[in-house]
C-alpha cells in the first residue's frame, strides 16, 4: 500500500503590529507559540513553513499539514507579541491551494 501524501493548508495571515516586522520574527514567533502549546510532537506534525511574508503590506502566508490546522490556529491566536514588542496575527483565510488563496483574499 502507498503512503498517503500529506495534505496542506494555506492560511493568509494579517500582521497586526506597531513596529515593522521581520520574516523571521514572524516565523519564529508561530514556530513558539505552536511549541509552547502543543510541543514539539505537535510542532512536528504541524510541518509549519512560512511562504510569504510582505511587511509593507501587513500580511503573511503561512503552509501546514491538514492535520495539524486547528493547532496551528489556536497557536497564531495565543500570539500577544513579536520580538519583545505587542503584536498579534489574525487569519483571514485557509485555502488547500495558493492561487485559490491569492484569488480569494487580494495580498
């Protein structure tokens, strides 16, 4: 029997800041929080990765497995500051494919 491939979610991601934000603040501050929740058994099923991340505009794209969604959503909501500074994450949208996602919320 074939394994299954692993099913992926996109979630676009509206950055809530004073302070300019850093792709890899941002991807480290999600990596935390789904740690801090959930582990690192659950860090390891959430296969997190950061697709996009446009500081000027305020969002971010963020990829994990189907599987893991409501973990990671639970996690981006517990987010209270980046870097030291008050700020929080707010999911617009998930999406299985990117250009569904890109056509459905204007980045």
């Amino acid at each position: 029997m074939l394994p299954q491939p692993v099913r992926r979610r996109y979630l676009a991601l509206e950055l809530d800041a004073e302070q300019t934000l850093h792709e890899r603040d941002v991807a480290d501050a999600i990596w935390g929080a789904v740690l801090q929740l959930f582990g690192e058994y659950g860090a390891s099923r959430a296969s997190l990765s950061l697709i996009e991340h446009n500081p000027q505009r305020g969002y971010a794209i963020v990829r994990c497995s189907l599987e893991a969604l409501e973990m990671v959503r639970a996690s981006i909501a517990s987010i209270t500051e980046i870097d030291g500074k008050p700020a929080a994450l707010h999911v617009l949208m998930v999406s299985g494919t990117l250009k569904a996602l890109r056509r459905k919320v204007p980045l």
